[in-house]
C-alpha cells in the first residue's frame, strides 16, 4: 500500500511544490513591479516637486534684489541672471507695476534701455498696469516681450492677483508663453514689495505692490527635464492644470500599462493631476511561471532559481529602499539649505537697508556687530577701531562679557587691524583668545579687516565660539561682503561727522574773525573822533590808531602765514641768532600784555652763550604766540617761564605756565587750524585759533618738532619746541646807522582809493618830493605823459583799466621807460609778485607799505641826497 502511495504521493508533494513556486514567482514579480512603479512615481513627483521650489526659491532671490533697489538697471538685472542656469527657462523677468500718469516715465527708460519706439502694451485703458521691464536670456523671442502688460490676459493676471495678495509664489494653468505665440508653458509670479517685506493685511500689500518677478517654463522642456534623467524609464505620466483633462500640460507618450496611478501636486496656490502608468519594463514576466509547471520534475532546479530570484529581488528592493533614502535625505538637506539661504538673505536684506538710512558711526557699529554675530553665528563678536577702542559688542552670549579684553597684541589681532587679509582659525584648545572676562574660551575665531575705498584700515570684526569647526569659508564670505558694505556706510558717515566739523569750525572761525577785526576798529574810531573834537590829543591818538592797525596787520600776516605754509610758498631767512637774545626779545615784546593781565613773566636763558640757525623773524612769532597763548589762558594772578638749553646739536625751548590747563582728549587735535577748546573760550580775551596752528607749521619748516603736556584742566601746560642746529657761541651787537633821505624825485601816485592815495602822497611829500596824485587808470597815463614821474606807485586793482595793462602802457612812453614802477597792491602771495614782476613792474611791495619800506624803495632809485 506504502509503495504504491509512495509515488502518487512523491508526485502529488512534487506537483504542489512546483505549483507553489509558480505562484510564489508570479507574486513576486507582480509585487516587484508594484514597487518599482510606486518608487518611481514618488521619484517623478519630488522631482517635479523640487523643480517648482527651484525656480520658487530664484524668484525670491529677484525680488530680494528689486526690493533692496527698485531703480535696478537691466544690466545689474543681467549680471544676477548670469549667475543663474537658465538653460531649461524661457526667461526670468521683472514686470513694473505702472500707473496711468507713471506710464510716459516707464517707456522713456525702455527707449533709453535700448528699446527704440516702445510702448507699454496692449492699451485697454486700464488705470493700473505692469510692464516687462527686464527679461533674461534676452533673445529675439523674449525681446518682443518687452513693454508687454501682464495684466491684459485674464490667465496672467489671477495668478498675480493671488501672489500680491498671499505674498506667495503663484503659478499660471496652461497659457501661451508669448503673448503672440503658440508654444504652450506656464507662469510662476513672485510679488515685490517695497521695503523687502510683505505687510499683515491684504489692503496694505496691494499698497506696497511694486511689480512681479516671474519665469517663464516651457512645459515641453520643463517636464522633459524630470524624465531625461532615467537611463531606462519605468513609468509615463501626463499632467493637467487641475482635474479638467483640457488643461493638459503634458501629455503621455506610451498607452496604459498594467500598473497605474494618479496623484494631486499642490504648488502656487493651484493643483496639479499627475496621471501615471507602467511601461513596457514592468509588464510582469509570466515565462519562469509556465516553465517551473512544465519542468516541475527538477524541483531542486527550480528551488535553486527561485531562491536566486528571490535573492537578485531582495537586492534590487534594497537598493530601489536606499535610493529613496537617499532622496528624502537629499530633499531634507536641500529644504534645510534653502531656509539657511532664506535666513541669510533677510538679514544681508535688512542690513542694506539699514545702513544705506544710517549715518551715525555709533549705530552703525553696533548694526554690523550684531547682523555679523547673526550671519555667522558668533557667541561674541566685536568691533575695534584701528586704534584698538571697543566700538560695539554683539553675540548671543554678550551680556555674560563683564569686561571686554581682546588680545589685541597677539598676532593674528595685529594682521587683521593692519588690514591684511581675513584670519580663520579652528579648535584652538587652550590656547586660543579670551574674549572678555567670565565669557567662554574662544575655539572658534575668525576675524575681519574693514577697509576704506582708500584703503585705510576703518575697524576690524572679531569673531568668537566655544565650538570648535563653527566658522566655515562660507562665513567668511559673507562677513568680508558685509564688511565691504559697512566700509562705505562707515566711510559716509565719517565723511559727513567731518563735513559737519568743519562747518560748524568755519562758522566760529567767521564770528570770531569779525570779533577781532572789530575790536581794533573801535578804539579806531573813537580816536579819530577824540583828535577831531580836541586837536590836542592827536598825539597820543596816533598812538591808539598805530597800536590798532599793526593789531590788524598782524591778524591778516596770521591768516597769510598759514595759507602760504599750506602751500610751501614760505622761505625763511635763515642765520645765527643768539638764543639768550631772541628771548629777551619775545619777552620784552609781550610784557606789556603780561602787565596788563598781573602775570609773572619769568625768563631762563641758557647757561652758557649758544647760537641757533633760524629765521629771526619766524622764531620771534614762534615765541610771541606761545607766550601770548599762554598770558592769555592763566587767569588771575599767576606765572608763564620761558626757558632754553642745548641737547646734543638740538635747542630746546620750554613754555610753562599755571593756566588753565588742557584736558587729554583735546591735546591731539590742539596745532589744528582754527581749533579752541571749548573750556579755553571762556578765558581767552581773543584769537582765531590759528596761532598754535601757524607756530607748528614754522617750527616744521625749520625741521623741528613741537609738542604740549597738561595734566588735565587747572593744572597748566607745557609746550616744547625743539630746533636743530644749536651751538655754542655768540654773535656781535649790530648797530644800524640812521638812513639817510633819498634825492628830490617825481614820483606819481595812483590808486583808486582816494583816501589811500592822498596819504601815501603826503607821506611823500615830507621828503621834498614833487608828487602828483591820479585816480584810475587813463588819467594816470595822460598825467604820466605830461608829468614825466621818475617813480611810479601804481595800484593794480585799478577801474576801467587794470594796473597791468597801465604799466605796459607806462613802458611805450619814452621818457617812463628807465623810470622805477612800483606795484602797490594787497594782492600778496608769490604768484602774485611773479605775475607783477612778468608785466613790467620793477618791484612789488603788500598793502598796507610802512613809510620806511618806501623811502628805502626811492632811495634805492633816485640815489641819497
């Protein structure tokens, strides 16, 4: 019974187990299949998904740009777009918002771009518009788009409606991209808002509309983009503008297959349906089933190629699993770079806003320490002055910095304040930079130069983390950009700090220059009016108007010193002087003013004789303004010493006094011209302020040095002047001889100023000269023929004909042309004289001209009598 079972049953286990592994096969294809398929319909929709948020994401990157700076040209437009792959985009463009009276403006700027005769179009007489104002690539095809008005077509303009009023990328169904055209496509539109960010209410976005960036996507070349990158396809699909199979935006290119699909991708504000169906690749192979029925007697055979199939399936299921891993992992890190991007560009956004509006250099700093900390993630992160003073302080961990003390004299602080290039250091350990004190130690570092347009060092941006790694070259990037930008926002408002400065010095220069050319001319007129009531008092009144005008003399030679020192026009007259000597001298000159004001003035000469080579005339003014300032500034009773010795071949000359002092933030900027500290005006009884800086510009020329010490206010000053070129010696007591009066002359007088005129020529005559008085040019020519002067004193400021065409008329007349012409005149400096000289003038002499220097000038020419 056994035996004959035996073989029935053998059998029957045999069938069954060929037939349980044909339908063990066939199973399992049709699950290979359905995972295959499913696998990559998920592939086609990341993909298409992935796709729209490119293109999503370059619109936002547009409108960042257009918001941060609507007046953006086409080429900047041009150069942002160069940077992007466009290769599968009909274009990326911006379309302007235009109302009705803007429109005139708007075509001007396409016809000025290159757009000859362009008008915005079409004209439906709508108060609101947008014009295609920037289009890129800008072939013949995209360049009939421009001046196009998006808002004609009902399609275009729900979509833009929907994006202004979600503040969201919005997308177009299926349109014609050309307005003109035929080639299918569809739209993305992202609203530019002005200031960069979208406001809360619908009403107040409409407001702050100011156009659309959008991209133009050929749905051919769009859709072809996601399937081109499978070497063997496994599914079709056709995709229609929500459920309407009429608006279709692609179609499939195969029939259905034995697998299908269909799936909503919601993007812009519509959706899309995705239709999806295998292709012949995954038709399920029915071939290993019929053979494992047909050859169910070599089970073992069929085993063996079951258990490999299964085997070479698990694999391929595996892979198709760890590619889709792959590609969450890829979305995942592209969602995260993309809010990474998105981060950065608002803060690079709101930090162009704010400091192209700042102009305090306080703020400023602090805005770019805290954006810097913000871009790159800093713990701490500060601002330093090329001087090495704390400008600001930024971090998500200041407020635990008690006390800020940057290394500042290691080397790598030294090479950024040097304005080297950025310092980037990683895991530091132990040894890196504290911060300040109670802050973490800095593992992390990264630090930033500043640079002007010129080059200067402005400030450096100092970096710091506990992490180690944190700072990348992507960081540094971005903080040498920033810097960049703070550089010209900090270079404006230094600029504009100085501006203001030097206004608000130029209008204290100009009241308290009239204050001092008016206190001279008071006591003027009061003694001309006291000599006119009592003609005996003329004598001591000569004196009042003597002292009062040399005063104003004094006051204009300053201001002329310190142009001409400026200029290098100043030459001095160097020769031995006797130190002990020119100190009396400055002393006698300004005890008067000492007396006056019941100050000490104390002399020191040097021990021993010594000899200085300097201009006698300069170093007097060296001292007189020294000792002058410092009688003027030591209020009440109290002491001013002027002292000299010799160190080495150098002379050192000190000024000391018990004034009032100088604080020690006003001490470098003390030589400046027209500079005063506001604490000294309330005790000084005059002055323009230039006399320090006219005593540093002398000393200079003879190549010495001057420099102050105060101790702070109330506690006085010294000013140091050291000279080279001192030695030991003596010089001889010179005795000038009393001059003798030149020869009887004529000597014609002319100047337009009448009262100038008529004293100069009574001046004259006192000597015994003939003198004959003219008042403009002609009458100076037609009394020079008559007169025949053997000297000339012509004015050149002259009406009617100046007094360098008068002289080279002067010349033509043959008894003048061996006679001595002087040009008189208050045009002063050496350029002046050159010219005088090269017209024909024999000699140039300032207004106003002591009486000595012309009575030199006549003997000179006429020979002593």
């Amino acid at each position: 019974m056994r035996r004959s079972i035996a073989p029935w049953a053998a059998l029957g286990g045999s069938l069954a187990v060929t037939l349980a592994a044909a339908a063990f096969v066939f199973g399992t294809e049709r699950a290979r299949d359905r995972t295959i398929f499913r696998r990559a319909v998920r592939i086609v929709e990341d993909r298409l998904q992935r796709a729209l948020d490119l293109h999503a994401a370059r619109l936002r990157g547009a409108s960042a740009l257009f918001a941060a700076h609507p007046a953006a040209t086409a080429g900047e437009f041009r150069n942002y777009a160069a940077a992007l792959d466009l290769r599968r985009v009909k274009g990326l463009g911006y379309a302007r918002r235009v109302r009705r009276t803007e429109t005139g403006q708007v075509e001007r700027e396409l016809q000025q771009n290159g757009f000859a005769g362009l008008r915005i179009w079409p004209e439906l007489g709508r108060e609101e518009r947008t014009a295609v104002v920037a289009l890129e690539p800008l072939g013949p095809g995209n360049r009939a788009v421009i001046g196009y008005d998006m808002l004609s077509d009902p399609a275009r303009r729900e979509a833009m409606e929907r994006a202004r009023d979600t503040a969201e990328v919005a997308i177009t169904g299926r349109v014609a991209l050309a307005p003109e055209g035929d080639q299918p496509g569809f739209i993305l539109y992202q609203p530019v808002y002005r200031g960069g960010t979208a406001p809360g209410a619908a009403t107040e976005r409409r407001q702050a509309l100011i156009g659309f960036v959008f991209g133009l996507l050929r749905a051919d070349d769009f859709f072809a983009g996601i399937s081109a990158r499978e070497l063997e396809p496994y599914v079709d699909f056709s995709v229609s503008d929500g459920a309407s199979p009429a608006q279709s935006l692609r179609e499939r290119g195969a029939p259905a297959g034995q697998l299908t699909e269909t799936a909503l991708l919601r993007f812009g504000g519509r959706e899309w349906t995705l239709s999806f169906v295998s292709l012949p690749a995954l038709d399920s192979d029915v071939w290993p089933a019929a053979a494992a029925l047909c050859l169910g007697a070599i089970v073992s055979g069929f085993v063996f190629l079951i258990s490999w199939r299964e085997a070479r399936e698990r694999e391929r299921a595996q892979a198709a699993a760890g590619e889709l891993r792959k590609l969450l992992e890829e979305r995942k890190s592209f969602e995260e770079q993309l809010r990474e991007e998105s981060r950065v560009n608002s803060i690079l956004r709101r930090l162009g806003i704010s400091l192209a509006a700042e102009l305090d250099p306080d703020r400023l700093a602090q805005l770019v320490a805290d954006e810097a900390a913000a871009l790159t993630g800093a713990e701490l992160g500060a601002m330093f002055d090329a001087h090495r003073r704390l400008l600001a302080l930024g971090g998500t961990r200041r407020g635990e910095a008690r006390r800020l003390s940057l290394q500042i004299d290691s080397p790598t602080v030294a090479r950024t304040l040097r304005g080297e290039r950025a310092v980037r250091l990683d895991d530091l350990g132990g040894a890196g930079p504290v911060f300040s004190e109670g802050a973490p130690r800095v593992r992390s570092y990264l630090a930033i130069p500043v640079l002007s347009r010129t080059g200067e060092v402005l400030a450096g941006l100092f970096f710091g983390h506990s992490q180690p790694g944190l700072f990348t070259e992507h960081h540094e990037r971005l903080v040498l950009g920033l810097a960049a930008q703070a550089s010209i926002a900090l270079d404006n408002a230094r600029l504009l700090r100085d501006l203001q400065d030097s206004d608000r010095r130029k209008d204290e220069f100009i009241a308290v220059l009239g204050h001092e050319l008016r206190n001279p001319l008071a006591p003027v007129l009061t003694a001309l009016e006291v000599a006119k009531r009592d003609p005996s008092s003329a004598a001591r009144q000569i004196d009042i108007l003597e002292r009062q005008a040399r005063h104003m003399v004094r006051i204009v030679d300053d201001l002329l010193d310190i142009a001409r020192i400026s200029r290098g026009r100043i030459e001095l007259k160097r020769q031995p002087l006797s130190v002990k000597e020119a100190l009396v001298r400055a002393a006698e000159a300004i005890s008067p003013l000492a007396l006056a004001r019941e100050q000490k003035l104390i002399v020191h000469p040097p021990n021993e004789p010594l000899l200085v080579d300097a201009d006698p005339v300069r170093l007097e003014q060296i001292l007189g303004n020294l000792l002058s300032n410092a009688i003027k500034y030591t209020p009440g009773p109290g002491e001013v010493e002027l002292a000299a010795e010799q160190r080495g071949s150098t002379l050192e000359i000190r000024v000391r006094d018990t004034g009032i002092g100088i604080p020690p933030e006003a001490q470098a900027s003390l030589f400046e011209p027209f500079i005063q500290t506001p604490h000294a005006k309330d005790y000084s009884t005059g002055g323009l302020g230039i006399g320090l800086s006219l005593v540093k510009g002398l000393v200079e020329l003879h190549g010495g040095t001057v420099a102050v010490h105060s101790e702070g206010s109330g506690r006085g000053s010294l000013f140091t002047v050291r000279l080279p070129g001192a030695t030991r010696g003596s010089t001889p007591i010179e005795v000038r001889p009393a001059q003798p009066r030149a020869k009887i002359g004529r000597v014609l007088v002319v100047d337009d100023n009448a009262d100038a005129a008529m004293t100069l020529a009574e001046a004259v005559r006192l000597d015994g000269h003939e003198v004959q008085i003219a008042h403009d040019g002609l009458s100076a020519l037609e009394q020079a023929a008559v007169f025949a002067p053997e000297v000339v004193l012509l004015d050149i400021g002259l009406p009617g004909i100046d007094g360098y065409e008068v002289v080279r008329r002067l010349r033509q007349i043959p008894p003048l042309q061996q006679s001595l012409i002087v040009a008189l005149t208050g045009f002063g400096q050496d350029s002046d004289r050159e010219r005088a000289l090269k017209a024909g003038f024999d000699e140039h002499l300032t207004k106003p001209a002591d009486l000595d220097t012309i009575q030199s000038v006549l003997r000179r020419h006429l020979g002593v009598g």
